[in-house]
C-alpha cells in the first residue's frame, strides 16, 4: 500500500543572526512524513532537530533567517494559497509551502491542522488562567463552539488523556496539577482541534521514567485513535525505539542516517549513529562506554567536509575536505557517510554494539 | 568489608505552612543503610521521592531531623527530635502519675470534670440551667474545702511517692539532654568533625548554577583547599592544575570563568572541586541529567576511572537506572521518603521483589525496538500491600545482601517468588 504523504521538507536552509556572526542551524536537510506514522528526530542540542520543528510550525525566533528550501503540507484542505513554485510539484493540487504563507494563514494551520508539544511542561500553561479556560480557549476561538459547548467538549477531552475528576480540575490552575497531568492537559490542547500533524518536541525529558512511560503511552493510544502524523523529538534512544516508526538522525545542521527504527537500531551505518548507540549503557553492558570525544562544531563556522569528521576515528582524509552525500543502502535507508562509497575501505561497527546488536537480536528471535 | 558510612534511622522532615496549618513535610522518613569503602552505592526513585535530600543531608546541607550518621565509625551528625519526643513523653507521663498521689487536686479535678460534663450536655443559651449546674459546682467545691480542712491528713500528698517521681523524671531528662549536648557537639563544624567533613564532597546535578559564574575556574577548585587553611600559591597552583589534568581539562583553563565551557567541561571542574580535598566519599547527585547524550558517556566513564584510581567510594544518585544499573555495586529503590529496596544492582534486576522497583524496572525506556515494543509496563498501587496494625512493614533482610521493605505475609510470599525467579535463572544460565 502506497503511504500518503503529508509533509516533505526539502533542503530547508535557517541560520540565526547572532552577535558572534550568521549561526548556520540548518543546512539543507531532506526528510518525509507519511500519514499515520511516527518519524523520530535523534541528535544532540544544538543540531537544529529543536528548529526544524519550530519552521513547521511557524514560530521560529525573531533573528532567524530562512535560507533556502520549502516545508511542503500536502492536502490541508485549504487551498485558497496555492503558492509551490517547483515545477515538479505545480501541476497537483493542494499543496502548500509552509515557508512561502503568511502569518494570517498558517494561523489557520496552527492548532488545527498542526500541533506542537513543547519539552517544559510547566512552562506551556499560562500559570494564572484556570486550567478549563485554556483547553476551552482553543475550541471557541478556532471551531467557533459557543463557550458552554466549549466546556461540556474540553472535560470530555480532559477525560480522554486520563484526568480524573475532570469537572473538578477544570477550576483548577496549573500549579494544582503535577507535572505528568500539564503534560496530559497539554497534550489535550494540542488535540483539541483535531489536529493531523503533532510535533513532539523533548516531551518527555523533564518526566520522570514512570511519568514518561504513560506518556508515552497516551501519545501511541491517541496516533492509533487518529491516525496522527507524528514528529517525535529527543535524544533518549531508548523513548526513540519505543515510539518510532522511521527515524533520522541529525548532527551538526544535517541529517546524517535516516531509516526505519529496526533499521537504525540493528544495522546503523553512520559513524555518529554508532556513537549515539554505544555511548549509552543497556542492562547487560558492562565494557567502558564509547564517548564520543570533543563537542560538536561550533556552527558560525560549519566545517567544510563532514561536520562529524574531527570526533570520528573513522574519518578518511575526503571527510575533511567534501560533504558526504546521502549513500542509498535499502528503499527506506540512507547515510551520509563517505564509508559507504564502493572505494571506501570495509568499516565494522564498533565490536561492543555489535555484541549489543546480535544479544538484543538474538532475544527478539528467540520472542518471536 | 569495611562499613564506611552509616545511617541510622535518619529523618528530615520540612516545615511548610504556619499556625492551624502547618504540616511536616516528610521527605525522608527512618532510613538505614550502610555504605562500604571502595563500593558505588546507587540510589534510585522518582522525583521527591527524597533521594537527594538523604545525599544532602548525609553531606549536611540540612539539619537532620532525627537520626544518626556515622562515618567512618565517627558520628558526624544527626537530629535530636527524638530525644525532645521522650522527654516530652516522660514529663506527662510523670505529671499523671504525681496526680495519683494528690488526694485533694484529684477530687477537685473530678468535680470540675463532673460540672463539664453536665455543661457540655445542656444548651449554653439556657442561662438558667447553666446557673444551676454552676451552682452545684461552687457547693460541691465548698463541701469538699470543708472536708480538707476537717480531715487535713486524709487529703494530704504522699510527698515521698511525687519525690521518687520527680527525681526519676530528672535523671531521665539529663540523660536525654546529655545525649543532646553530645550530638549537638558532633554536629557543630569544630574539631573532629570538621576534619571528617572533609572526606565527603559533592557533586552537584547542574553544571550551571552549581559554580559561581563570578570566580575563575582556578577559584571555583582552589576553594576547598583555601577554606581549610592552605595559603601556599604554588602548592595550590600545583593542586589546581594536576586535579584539571585528571578531570581531562588543561591547566591553561584554570584562567577562564565558568560561561566559557561547554556543559560536559563544566561537570568536569565540579568533579575537580570535588576532588582537591582528597575526599572518600563523593556523593553524586545525578551527575549526568542534564548534560547531553554523548557528552555523559565521557562523565560516566570520568567517575569510573577517578572511582578505581583514586579508591573512591561513591554515593551515586539518579533516575536513569539502566545507567544505575551499569555503574552502582549495589541499589537502593526509594519511594515517597521509604527505603523500599536494597540489594546488589545483579540481585536486584534478578529478582526485583518490592511492586515498585518492579514497575520502575518495567518502565526503563531500552534502545532495542523489539524490546520496546513488546515491553509490559506493571503499574504500582500502593494500596496492594493491605498494610494494617497487625500486618506493618518493616524494613528486613531476606536474603543475604537484599533488603526489602515488607510486611510479614509478604516476606513468605516474596520468599516464595525469589525461589522460582532462581530456579528459572540458573536453568537458563545451565542451557547456555
């Protein structure tokens, strides 16, 4: 069955006017979204996963620049701004470039057609409107409900992401509400529309890990209630193996492995991914951990090769000097990484992800 | 193997709230537990669960509320509130019984009970009724004056018995308040304790606020050296450096302020300050959170060395456990300011007995899809232990090393269940 695209991102290009100079977040990144599915962005701060979100929903900083590129929405359903300018996508309908509208249109879009979860629970609600009024604020001023229609529809939401006694805590005021249930309460806002597309931007990391397993929890029941589109951002593997469908990796402004998650986690090709991968312990690891050594590049000045290169034991002498391009390894995987080239020299992954890989592989056998 | 620090029933209760409303909020309550030298001792629980308040109080950060800790056999702190609670209860225990032997205030005291009595049934508005009562009241009492006055002898206090009472009360409260004195000495930054202090230094979880972004990072180390007397530049200087050098930065840095490093830098140098004083116990409240993924591989595998090389005995304290289980000797699972569990971290992911260790085991995110996938989250309800007077938990060890928080029905239950979790270990390390 063909999947229905609903957002493509193509060479999408933002730098920020800082003090010290143009800070290149962003730099060219390529990546797909089906409907129904969940594509997780992995990378560590400050390789732009935060920014992307935020360019799709239109709420990037005040100094940020758009460089280059377009966020492609298929079939939103409005299509009064038929704006794609690429030849190759001018002939169908219903396309739009969500870099390309302005304000007074995506504020149509936000909310209804696209959500956004932010990491911070506590500071996502306003702390001096009571609860009820800020889920109910989105029904009346986006559907248009009257505000007693607003209020029976918010506590049938707020019964649905599990608050207990809804009519109860619809009165209530943020600070009465732990931080699981705002994370709940927000997730309910974001839903409150019906929205198609929900970015998920670090839910999870200010939780703790029985908080975060029913979070996560509520997030899958509510994509398979919907059949949601789901951007799912982090740097915890292990929230990523949970929850993804398709996941890419990011480092340094760019996406350097993108692959279904069986494919990152059991046969990852990128020497960062393998980094990522071998940096954090499982419950059987005993050997010293990889750390990666140094700090990511500093991105007023992008390297001029590959941005991993100067950590990277693998680095050949063309990782210095060329950007590696995106290297095909199945219909659904790719890497950049010059180790993939035909006269590339035969790189294994490291030994003690490999053992990691064939023990997790070997029990999923044995499950199954 | 050598205990090198002991806590002994150690609470720390915080006020909040004043007058009709003030309550104690209980954020650890009774834990004991000992920590051998050279060991990694993983503490692990939710947040406010009060794992960090045990590490700042063993650091003494917060006045202990009750407790004892010792550390290396030397009692460094504790809280009086359980001497203050006996002496409380001594004094009215004593104030009753002197009453037995006062004739003439126990009658008086029963006819003032008996007119209450008889108030408290009668509507106060109904003055007239009240009037009568009261009456009663003024004429019994009179009565009673007459009767003492006819018969002194027969009223009089047994004086001998109330002595005897009283002395005993006094001897009672010195040796409690002698026990105060001697902790409150222990506990004082002087002398003896002070120099034991030293041995335990902290690390703290955020490499931000926790240095001062006014002083140089060679300030910032040298300060724990400063504080305890040292005035030699050079010797510092040498310190400062070769303490840099073992943290993985240069001595170059030693110039530079805070802000100009990066998160994973900063934790090194808090681990550095940490180190100057040549400490034994380093107590590490979750030292990796907030820093990055692949920067907390290289602290982790930091504390790991500097643990081997320097002999260290670490308290480590975090949420994330399979990086718990992958560091720590052995675990200890806190909840809502209990110790629920304790046990090598290998008994404790074999045979993890306490519901909620099992729904904390259950809930730890793993980067294996097919793990996760297929993962079963076991939630924890804290009304499935039917604790009731006769059936209380406390806190037993059953079986060599593992310590768990249980009520008697449940430890023959848990025996039961341990058995079979090892029989099924063993059969499968026998079919490897």
């Amino acid at each position: 069955m063909e999947k229905e695209r609903i957002l493509e991102v193509k060479d999408l290009r933002i730098s920020f006017r800082t003090q010290q100079g143009i800070l290149k977040a962003v730099r060219g990144i390529n990546f797909e979204l089906f409907k129904g599915e969940t594509l997780a962005i992995v990378g560590e701060s400050g390789s732009g996963k935060s920014v992307t979100s935020r360019a799709i929903m239109g709420i990037s900083a005040g100094n940020s620049i758009h460089e280059g590129g377009s966020i492609y929405y298929y079939n939103s359903g409005i299509k009064s701004f038929h704006q794609v300018e690429d030849s190759e996508h001018a002939e169908e309908e219903d396309i739009i470039d969500l870099m390309k509208i302005d304000e007074e249109h995506f504020h149509k879009l936000r909310g209804t057609k696209i959500s956004m979860i932010f990491q911070d629970p506590m500071s996502s609600l306003n702390p001096i409107m009571k609860i009820g009024k800020q889920v109910s604020e989105a029904l009346y001023l986006k559907l248009g409900l009257s505000k007693s229609e607003a209020k029976v529809r918010a506590i049938e939401l707020m019964n649905d992401v599990g608050i207990s006694e809804p009519e109860k805590r619809f009165y209530q005021y943020p600070f009465q509400f732990s931080g699981g249930m705002i994370q709940r309460m927000v997730i309910a806002i974001a839903l409150a529309n019906n929205a198609e597309i929900l970015i998920c931007d670090e839910p999870t990391t200010a939780l703790d890990v029985t908080i975060q397993a029913q979070i996560l929890e509520l997030i899958n029941k509510k994509k398979t209630e919907r059949n949601l589109s789901i951007i799912f951002i982090t740097h915890d593997l292990g929230v990523v193996a949970n929850m993804a469908d398709r996941v890419a990796v990011m480092y340094a402004g760019k996406i350097v492995e993108v692959g279904t998650v069986d494919e990152i986690f059991y046969n990852p090709k990128h020497p960062y991914t393998w980094a990522l991968l071998s940096a954090i312990p499982d419950l059987d690891s005993k050997e010293t951990l990889f750390a990666i050594p140094g700090t990511p590049p500093d991105l007023h000045f992008p390297p001029a090769g590959d941005a991993f290169a100067p950590r990277n034991k693998y680095a050949m002498q063309i990782d210095f000097e060329e950007e590696p391009p995106m290297f095909k390894i199945s219909e659904t995987h790719y890497a950049a990484t010059w180790l993939l080239h035909p006269d590339a020299p035969k790189v294994e992954m490291p030994s003690n992800l490999k053992n990691r890989i064939e023990r997790n592989l070997k029990k999923a056998r044995k499950g199954a | 193997m050598e205990k090198l620090l002991e806590v002994k029933h150690l609470k720390q209760y915080f006020k909040a709230g004043s007058g009709k409303r003030k309550l104690f909020v209980k954020a650890v309550d009774d834990i004991s537990f000992d920590i051998y030298k050279g060991e990694v001792f993983g503490m692990v629980g939710e947040s406010g669960c009060g794992k960090t308040t045990t590490g700042r109080s063993i650091i003494k950060l917060y006045d202990a509320t009750d407790g004892e800790v010792y550390f290396g056999g030397k009692r460094i702190g504790g809280g009086i509130a359980s001497m203050i609670e006996t002496i409380k209860a001594a004094k009215v225990k004593a104030a009753k019984e002197i009453v037995g032997y006062q004739p003439a205030k126990l009658a008086k005291a029963q006819i003032i009970q008996e007119a209450e009595a008889q108030l408290a049934q009668i509507d106060p508005k109904d003055i007239e009724h009240v009037q009568i009562v009261k009456r009663e009241k003024a004429q019994k009492m009179a009565d009673l004056k007459a009767k003492i006055q006819a018969d002194p002898t027969k009223f009089a206090d047994n004086q001998a018995e109330i002595d005897k009472i009283k002395a005993e009360l006094r001897t009672l409260i010195n040796v409690e308040r002698n026990k105060i004195t001697a902790l409150k000495k222990d506990n004082a930054f002087r002398g003896e304790t002070l120099e034991t202090m030293k041995k335990i230094q902290m690390i703290f979880q955020d490499p931000i606020s926790s240095l001062n972004p006014r002083m140089t990072v060679r300030e910032i180390i040298a300060e724990g050296l400063v504080v305890s007397g040292v005035k030699d530049r050079k010797y510092i200087d040498e310190r400062v450096s070769h303490f840099l050098r073992v943290v993985g930065l240069l001595p170059e840095h030693a110039f530079r302020y805070p802000h100009e490093f990066s998160g994973g830098q900063r934790q090194r140098i808090g681990i550095a300050r940490a180190l100057i004083v040549e400490p034994e116990l380093l107590i590490a409240d979750e030292p990796i959170s907030a820093l990055d993924v692949s920067i907390r591989a290289q602290v982790i595998n930091l504390l790991k060395n500097l643990q081997k090389e320097y002999n260290l005995t670490i308290m480590f304290i975090a949420h994330d456990l399979s990086v718990v289980k992958y560091f720590s000797d052995r675990i200890a699972v806190m909840y809502y300011g209990h110790m629920v569990e304790l046990a090598s971290s290998e008994l404790l992911f074999r045979h993890p007995l306490h519901q909620y260790t099992k729904s904390l085991l259950s809930a730890i995110p793993l980067p294996d899809p097919h793990y996760e996938k297929t993962r079963k989250r076991f939630t924890y309800n804290p009304a499935c232990h039917n604790y009731s007077a006769t059936n209380k938990p406390s806190f037993v060890e059953i079986e060599p090393g593992h310590w768990i928080m249980a009520s008697p029905s449940e430890i023959e239950q848990f025996k039961v269940e341990m058995a079979q979790s090892d029989k099924d270990f063993f059969e499968k390390l026998s079919e490897k």
